[in-house]
C-alpha cells in the first residue's frame, strides 16, 4: 500500500478540522444555576392551630 492510500483527502481533513478542531466555549457556573422558591408560599398553611385536632376529636 502507498503512503498516499492510508492517508485521507485533503478536503474531508479540512471539513474535520472546521467542526471538530477546537473545544467548545466554556460554561461559566453562574449561568448553569437556577434560583427559584421550591414551593410557593401558601398562606392556609401557615395558619394552621395546632390545637385544631384536639377540638375536632373531643367536643
């Protein structure tokens, strides 16, 4: 085989170099981060008695 066989064209080594010849930009960690509230704030729940049981079951 000839040294010339083994190695690929010219054109298809260019078209690998422009997709695949450098890395891809860089991330920063800011912007892969997300800050929201886990729930919304529910107003019926913080008025919640905790003696509210004992009324329902003994009276």
């Amino acid at each position: 085989m000839a040294q010339d066989e083994k190695r690929p064209s010219d054109a298809a080594e260019a078209g690998r170099r422009a997709r695949f010849g450098r890395l891809p930009e860089r991330v920063r960690l800011e912007d892969t981060v997300q800050v929201k509230p886990a729930t919304v704030p529910d107003p019926a729940r913080d008025a919640y008695d905790s003696h509210d049981w004992l009324v329902r079951t003994c009276l």
